[in-house]
C-alpha cells in the first residue's frame, strides 16, 4: 500500500506542452504513509494539490465566462479530497478512469496543467490536440483513460481495464470513478456482476454529490447508501467521508488492497459536494445558497487541511501564502499558454479516425 516513486514528467502532453517549467510532483511521489492519520509532509502534499485542482477550476470558470471554453464545462470544486486522497492511496501503474467532471483527475494524475487547459480552449497543444475539449482527455503515461460525456460509460471500459490488469497479471489496480447519477445507469449493474464474478482488480469510486444533474438523491434514488449497490453481486463496500482526505485515502488503501490482492472489487462511496452547479449553465436553483455556504465554513476539505497544517504543523500564514501564490503561478502560466497556443491546422481534422 505504499506509494512507489513515480517520474513527474508530462511528457505525452503535446510537444509545446511538455516544455512546462512548472511541473511538479505527481501522487506517486508523495511521502510513505500509514491510514491512521497523516504526517506534516503529507497535509502538505495534500495540501498542494488540491489547492492546484481548486486554482485550475476557478481559471477555468472564469475563461469559461469570457467565451475562451467552449461546449461543455464541469467544475471539481468542492470535491478536490476525493480523487487526491484516492491518488495517494495508488502505486505505480493503477489506472484511473472517471466521467465528464474529470479536470480533477487529470491533474491528480499527474497530466501538466498547461495541456489540460489548452485541452479546454481547443488548441494543439492539448492533450487531444484540442479536439477532445473537456471531457475528452487521455494520458496512457499517466495512465488515465478518460475523460468520457456518456453517463456512466466509463464504469464498463473501466471493468475491461480491470480485466486485461487480471489477463496479464501485472498486479494493477484500476479505480473508476462515477457519480450518484451514473449510478442508477444499467451497464453499471453488468459491470458489477461481471468484476464480481471474475474477481476484477477494480475500485468503484462513486463521488456522491447529492445533487447529479440538478435533482436530490432523496428524489431520484430508491437505494440513497451507494455502498450498499453491489451487495446483491456479494460486493463489499463502504461510506466514506469524501471532504477528509485522510479518511479517502485510508479508505483507499483498504479498497485498493482487497482489489490488488485477488479478492475482487469494492465500492467506496464518496460522499461529497460540489459547490458550483452541475455544469457552467447550471444556476443550481434547486438548492439554497445557505446550503452551500455552510458546506463551505464547515467541510470545505482544503481548509480542513489548512487548519491543520497551522494548528497542528505550525505553519505559518506567509508559508501557506507562499503555496497558494506557486499554484497561482502554475495556473497563470498554463491560461496564458492556453491562450495563445495556435489552434489546429484543418488537416488535424482527418487524423485520428478509425478508419
């Protein structure tokens, strides 16, 4: 269950992409970790990268807003403790493998920020070479399949992951992630018989954020404990609370252990919460803004982690203000190259094509 070291070049990002001076760690690389709390390095590391995740999101709104991303547009924010806290739990080569609200996953990953983001203003120097746009992104180096815009879609391609992981006998694990809507999807029930009977090295991630496309779970679904959706296919799983990263990435680890060591998949339910609406045309109306601020002031998962690495790490203001000025950076850099990277040449057009 130890993290292996991972290399934290981006280098399959487009050429232009991976010259990134600002590339840092990737989860791999951080610091050995035991699930009964965390140390000083690891609240830091945690820290870091979900204040990244939280500083990309917030760009992209905001480019979002000024007409520079186009087509479809789903924020993490709020939900940053889920995928680190999971990514933690990893070692090298696990795969991961989500839906549309995936800008998250990627950086978790490891993928550079700069050929996400050009990735979302549809420049070459995306990782889909700005065809793809938000939810279509890939990394096989960074072992992240997507990225996919059918809901619920992903929990089968990520069940035959898990399948070729078993055929080949490399030891892998992969974690796929779905939300309290996708849930409800058919093919996600044939993907459990199937992990189950094959005894799949898979993780099902399901990030509950109340609300999937604008209606209550207590609305939409008969069964509202998502860990309990696999017990008539005999799989375990478990509640866990998706604004602590030390409680996903303890979760995780045990997931990924009864996974990894033959025993088939296990359902970890994330319960979170997604401040912004479902997608940038979302005002949210079915929900109060009182509900949402007090998430904020109360669960918010960076904060949690800020307040520690103050009270607990005596840490300084200026020391925090110092990291949240490099991602700031970071980001900064990686819009500005979005920016003004060059679009696609029109030939990019007939590329790419099963033919």
């Amino acid at each position: 269950m130890a993290v292996a070291a991972r290399k934290a070049s981006r280098s399959d990002a487009a050429p232009s992409a991976a010259k990134s001076r600002t590339a840092r760690k990737t989860q791999s690389q951080a610091p050995k970790k035991g699930a009964a709390g965390f140390t000083k390095e690891q609240d830091l590391f945690a820290y870091r990268e979900m204040l990244l995740i939280r500083r990309f999101e917030e760009k992209a709104g905001q480019m979002y807003g000024m007409g520079l991303i186009g087509g479809f547009c789903h924020l993490y924010i709020g939900q940053e403790a889920v995928v680190v806290g999971m990514q933690m739990a990893t070692k090298e080569g696990d795969q991961v493998i989500t839906g549309y609200r995936d800008h998250g996953h990627m950086l978790a990953c490891g993928m550079d920020s700069k050929g996400v983001m050009a990735e979302l203003t549809g420049r070459r120097g995306g990782y889909s070479k700005g065809k793809g746009g938000s939810m279509h992104m890939f990394s096989k180096e960074k072992h992240f399949y997507g990225g996919h815009g059918i809901v619920g879609a992903q929990v089968s391609l990520g069940t035959g992951i898990a399948f070729a992981n078993r055929y080949r006998k490399n030891g892998n694990v992969c974690l796929t992630y779905f939300g309290d809507g996708a849930a409800n999807q058919g093919q996600v029930y044939e993907s459990f018989n199937m992990a189950e009977l094959w005894k799949l090295p898979v993780v099902f991630v399901i990030e509950n954020n109340r609300y999937a496309m604008g209606t209550s779970v207590s609305r939409a679904s008969a069964q509202t404990d998502f860990s309990k959706r696999g017990a008539s296919f005999n799989i375990p799983g478990e509640q866990v609370d998706g604004m602590d990263v030390r409680a996903v990435m303890a979760a995780g680890e045990r997931a990924i252990e009864w996974a990894r060591s033959g025993k088939g998949p296990y359902i970890l339910e994330m319960q979170t919460y997604r401040y912004r609406g479902h997608s940038m045309s979302d005002p949210a109306k079915y929900r109060s803004k009182d509900e949402v601020q007090r998430m904020r002031e109360e669960h918010d998962p960076i904060e949690q982690v800020r307040r520690r690495l103050i009270d607990q790490w005596k840490l300084s203001e200026d020391e925090l203000k110092a990291v949240d000025a490099k991602v700031r950076e970071i980001v900064n850099e990686a819009a500005e190259f979005a920016t003004n990277d060059p679009e696609p040449d029109v030939t990019e057009l007939y590329t790419d094509i099963l033919k």
